[in-house]
C-alpha cells in the first residue's frame, strides 16, 4: 500500500511539473537592457510606477541606441519570437539566438523625453504547444537634469522686474511654471528664449530675502533609498530687495483691457499706504514730470482688512511694463508708482495656414483628415482662447504666442460633417474661419477598366498598342470608385475626358469623338463617400458603340481604335495623368488573284514527247489566286512570299509556228518570293511551282523569275 501511495505522490509531482511548463506567463528568466556602458536588469533595476512593475532605462540623449538581451528558462521551449512595432522606437537588426544563451536585438529609441508608456511588446509561440504569448515590458525612462543658478548680482527693487539666465543640461525634461507666483516676497516665473532657460524675479518686499524656486521634470530622477522623483532641488538664493525713490503700490492685476469708447470701471485692489487718500481720484501718467499724457484715473473707495484698498480704475491708453513704470499722481506731483500692462481687446486681423513642406497661404481652404498650423494675428491675443468649431486643437506654441501672434495646430476630422469651421474666442465666434473642401486631387488612371473583349485590362501604365485578331463587338470602359480613397489615403472626385479617334488600314481618319464631362466618385469605402454629390457622378460604364456613328464590329482589318483618357487641366491646376491605348484590327493572311509576267522560266516536264527542261521561255502569263501572310507583331506587313493555284499561259506571247515554240496552258500550283524591299517600283519576284499542262496532258514543274511593276 505504502508502494502505491509513493507512486502516486511521484506522479501528481510531475504532472505539476509538466502544468507549470506548458502554463507559463513569461518564458525569460531576465531581461538586459544595455545603453552605453550601463545595464540595465528587470530583476535588478526596476521601480513600481502605479502598482506596476518597471524596467529603469537611463539616458542621456532622446535618440539612444541600445541592445535587448532576452534570457529564457528553455531554448527549447521556445518556437518563435516576434516584436512588436512601436513608435517608441526603431528595430535596427533582427532578433538573434546568441549561442544558446540568450536573444538580442539592437534597437534605437525616437524621443524618450516626450514618449509616454515606453513598452517592449513580444509575442513568444510556444514550441510544443504551439500557442502565443504575448508579453510586455514596461520601460520607465530616468535621466538626471540639473539647474543652476549663478546670479551676477543680489540687488532688486520694488516693483522692477529683473530676468536672470540659468544653466541647465536637459531643457526639454523641465516642466515650466510660465505664470507668475503670487504673495511671495519675491514672485517668480520660468521662460525659454532661443533654447535658454530663464528666470524672471518681481520684489514685493524691502530686505533680505531669500528665493526659492520650484521645477518639476517630465522624466524623474532617481535617488538612492528615495527612488524616482519628479521634483528638481529647490534653487535657493538670498536678495537684498530695496525700495525706490517714490513708494511702489502692487496692483491686484497684471493686466487689464482697454476699448476705447468703453469708460466703464474696472475693480482693483492697491497696496495701502499712510500718504494715500480715500476717495480721492489719482491721475495715472506714463513720466514722473508735469505735464505727461494720461494713461489712467484712480479712485479710492475703501480700505481693506488686507491691508489693501479697493479703488475704481478707468483707463484711456495702452502700456506694456516694459516700457517703463507708471506714475500715480495728485496734480502734476508724483506720488507713488505702480504698473500693469493696458492691453487691447483680442482681436484678429488676418489667419493664414501652413501646410507641411509649404509657405504660409492666406487662402483658408482646409481638406479633411489633414493636419495644418494656423497662425492668427492680432492685438491682445495674449488674453484669447481660441476654439476651432469642428476641428481639434492639437497643440498652442507658448513661445510664439504673444499680444500680436497666435499658433495652433489644428487636425481637420476625415468625417468632418461641416463646411465652415468657425473660429471661436473666449467662447465667441469670430467673423474668421476655415473653409473645409473636398480633396481634388489626381490619382493614377489604374481605376479606369478597359474591356475589348478579353475581360478588363486597368489603364493605367498600359499607354501601348494590341494587336486583335478577332471581331471586336465592342469596347467598355469601367471604373472602380472604391480604389480613389483606399486606405484613407483622399483624392476626391476624378475628372476626366475621353478621345476617341477611329482611323483606317491606311491610317485615314474614319471618326473621331469626345467626352468632356466623365466625373468618378470614390465608392463606398470613402470616409467622404455620404459628402459627395451623386448628381455629377458616372457610375455607368460607357459603350464605344453607343456614342459613336461607326460601330467597332464594322471595322475593316487594320483599323484602328484610339481611345485617350487624361485628367481635365483646367480642374487640377495644369496637372493630371494621361493614359492612351491604340487597338488595331489585326489580320493573319490576304487572298487575291494575281496576274503577273514570268519571264525566262525554266520548265521541267514528267513524260510525253518532250519530256525533261525545257530551253528558257519568253514572257509567259499567270493568273494565280493566291495567299498572302502577315508578319506577326508588325502591323500590315506581308511575309516575303505567297502561295496560290490558277492558271499560266506558257510563252504566251511566242507567237512564231516553229516547233520550238512551248507555248502551252497549264493548271500550276505556284510559290513566290518578292524582294525585301516592297518601296521599289519595278521588281523581279522568283516563282517556284508546278502543275498539269493542257496540250500536252503531261505535269511539269516550273522555276523562273518574273517581273512585277507597282503603281
């Protein structure tokens, strides 16, 4: 019993064995990133990112190149191994079994910095049970990105902002806070300018004081013990803020808006101070002499427990704080000094786009599914907020938007339903927008069928000349639509016009005939198919024989059919495709009587009185109906020879009563050979033959030349 209890614990150990084996969720052991000199094991180097485990990759640059080293349990558990294509990065070579030791492959990545969820994809096909796995390894980036800060001097003022550049070694990683802090003794904000990372200070307070600055990273860093961290070390530096010659009040605002015509209040809170009157209105001038232009009035309406006070402020010109500070003054006499921008209202004065590869176009014609930059122009556009009805707004360059300039990417919708794609500010439609058009764009005439009887041949690349030995009953021309807008790739309607032209064997013009008005739309397959007008669209295929006055099966041999299909150029700008094809009415043999002169034959008779050659003839007469042969693939050209039956008269013009006289009419069978050249006008062909001759009832063969004269 205790024999068989043993068996049975020794067989269910193996067939958890075998489950395991053929049950697994990853058949590697490890995996090696290798960048540079560093290396990189998931069972060593990884990090948990949202509860899911990470393999850390180090880098210095976005387009690193580095080596995947896959480690499996089994080389023999393993079929197959297939990557996955990823936009992350590039497969350089192809997957390698390393001496039974490990897998590799070298891949280089496009932009880690700006790639998000980095993963490896593999399918792995298992070699006994031949089912895919498919296994993913997530990547999470880590570089280190540092900033620095070397002030030339501590000194700031009340009210003036300074800027300061700083140092760093991976602008792209850094997070910028472009708006600037509030109630901080010295209020900061970050910039970029030309590639350089900038740092603008605005001093609330008088004294020492010490700054400290926050950035985050897009990729983090990794600290030993604290693990990945986003947040850059605080930049820490002391100030001595001082104060200037008149009191700086800090406005509530930055910014504010002027229209002019509009004298409405606008409600912001000042800096109190001891010498500031309530309810008292302020001039507000751009110099600290009498006698400036006035920018803006201020009246003060009450104290605040903020040790603020609440004031009414009317504006009547713009000012940017660039161009100085302002003056709040009692009369013609300074007493403190402030500032703030007085913008315009957003507006727009002209949108113009760029397509890739072009130059910016005022013409606002969009197609769908494409992807255009948008750039607007303006006053105040700082303070817009722009919406493209209809469209999706990819992306706002923060450093080409200003007061006066705008960018947007926008991508236009492949199933866009609208005509106008209006452009919306702030939530309101403004009187400028992109006009959607369909695409019109050429596409290669291979949708174009022609059938003359031997099933549909494309046209397109045909652009050749067929030899037909048969009857053509007709000629069809089709189309196939749902080639147009395959794969969204978009062309639009094809406009076209057809030509054709039928000549004779003697290449004479029998007829000719034109179609200008052959509109194709693209089928059914189109993501634009519901937004075409099926009115102006050809669906029918087009019979040769129903537009022309003569039918093709009433066409002699070596006729000819042309038929010319293009693009119309005035619909595509002078561009398009042509494509022509040229059918001719082939013909194998010709059967004809001919009468012809042979001269100085040579005759051979079989029996009777005079039975072998013959002396040279005269000028005998022959009317053979005969055949003549076409050359194949050459058009209307005879083979050097024919065969035919009839009759000759043997000497036929020897009317002398001697007994030499051979005059004699025969039955003849006869072969010619013509000379090579048929433009001569006088020739002498050689006829071979033979036949049954009457007088004398005897056969004979014949060999001798004979002359031929072509008018």
């Amino acid at each position: 019993m205790k024999k068989y209890l043993l068996l049975l614990f020794c067989l269910t150990l193996l067939f958890d064995v075998a489950a395991q084996n053929y049950n697994r969720t990853s058949y590697f052991r490890d995996l090696v990133l290798k960048v540079d000199t560093a290396r990189y094991r998931l069972t060593e180097d990884f990090a948990y990112v949202k509860g899911e485990k990470h393999l850390l990759l180090g880098y210095q640059k976005d387009q690193e190149v580095a080596e995947i080293n896959l480690i499996p349990y089994d080389f023999d558990q393993i079929k197959s191994i297939k990557f996955h294509p990823s936009a992350d990065y590039e497969v350089l070579d192809s997957l390698l079994n390393i001496d039974y030791s490990y897998y590799r492959v070298k891949i280089r990545f496009n932009n880690i910095t700006k790639s998000n969820f980095i993963s490896f994809v593999f399918t792995v096909v298992d070699a006994i049970t031949n089912q895919p796995l498919t296994q993913e390894i997530k990547i999470q980036p880590v570089t280190e990105t540092y900033v620095k800060f070397y002030p030339e001097d501590d000194g700031l003022y009340i009210g003036e902002e300074k800027i300061f550049e700083l140092v760093t070694n991976n602008l792209a990683n850094l997070r910028l806070n472009l708006k600037w802090t509030s109630g901080q003794a010295i209020d900061y904000r970050f910039s970029e300018k030309n590639g350089q990372l900038r740092l603008h200070l605005l001093p609330n307070a008088l004294g020492s004081k010490v700054l400290e600055t926050r950035l985050e990273t897009i990729k983090p860093m990794l600290q030993p013990g604290v693990g990945l961290v986003f947040d850059h070390p605080t930049i820490q530096q002391e100030f001595t803020v001082k104060s200037s010659r008149i009191q700086f009040l800090n406005i509530d605002k930055k910014e504010v808006t002027y229209q002019p015509g509009n004298v409405e209040p606008i409600e912001v809170q000042l800096d109190n101070s001891w010498l500031l009157e309530l309810k008292k209105t302020y001039r507000i001038e751009n110099q600290e002499q009498p006698g400036g232009a006035l920018v803006a009035e201020l009246f003060t309406r009450n104290s605040l427990s903020n040790n603020r006070v609440l004031c009414y402020l009317r504006v009547y010109a713009y000012h940017r704080t660039t161009q100085g500070y302002l003056y709040i003054k009692d009369g013609d006499a300074a007493k403190f000094i402030t500032n703030f921008s007085i913008t315009p209202v957003a507006s727009i004065e002209k949108v113009s786009i760029l397509r890739e590869g072009g130059d910016w176009s005022s013409n606002l014609n969009v197609l769908p599914g494409e992807t255009v930059d948008v750039r607007i122009e303006g006053n105040g556009l700082q303070k817009a907020n722009f919406h493209f009805d209809g469209a999706e707004k990819i992306t706002s360059d923060s450093l080409i938007f200003n007061e006066q300039l705008a960018i947007h990417k926008v991508k236009i919708p492949l199933n866009i339903n609208k005509g106008k794609i209006n452009i919306y500010n702030n939530g309101e439609v403004t009187t400028h927008s992109l006009s959607v058009k369909e695409y019109n764009l050429p596409y290669p005439l291979q949708f174009v069928n022609v059938n003359y009887g031997v099933g549909n041949m494309p046209l397109g690349g045909l652009n050749k000349t067929i030899l037909y030995d048969k009857t053509i009953r007709d000629v069809i021309i089709s189309f196939q639509p749902e080639l147009l807008d395959a794969n969204n790739k978009l062309h639009g309607k094809q406009y076209l016009e057809m030509e054709v032209r039928l000549s004779g064997a003697k290449n004479e013009l029998l007829e000719i005939k034109t179609i200008e008005d052959i509109v194709i739309c693209p089928g059914d397959n189109s993501p634009r198919f519901a937004y075409y007008n099926d009115k102006q669209c050809n669906k029918a295929e087009i019979s040769l024989n129903s537009i022309l006055g003569k039918k093709t099966y009433n066409l002699e041999d070596w006729s000819r059919i042309l038929i010319t299909i293009k693009h119309r150029k005035d619909k595509y700008g002078g561009e398009g495709y042509t494509e022509r094809i040229e059918l001719i009415l082939q013909k194998h043999t010709n059967f004809d009587i001919d009468v012809s002169f042979p001269a100085g034959l040579i005759t051979k008779k079989l029996g009777g009185e005079n039975e072998g050659f013959s002396s040279l003839g005269g000028i005998s007469m022959a009317m053979i109906a005969q055949f003549s042969f076409f050359k194949p693939n050459k058009i209307a050209q005879y083979r050097p020879y024919r065969i035919g039956a009839g009759f000759i008269a043997l000497d036929a013009f020897n009317f002398s009563q001697s007994a030499s006289n051979n005059r004699d009419v025969g039955v003849v069978i006869l072969g010619t050979l013509y000379p090579a050249r048929r433009d001569v006008k006088l020739s002498f062909p050689l006829n071979l033959g033979g036949g049954f001759l009457m007088q004398e009832s005897t056969w004979f063969f014949l060999i001798g030349p004979g002359i031929r004269l072509r008018l």
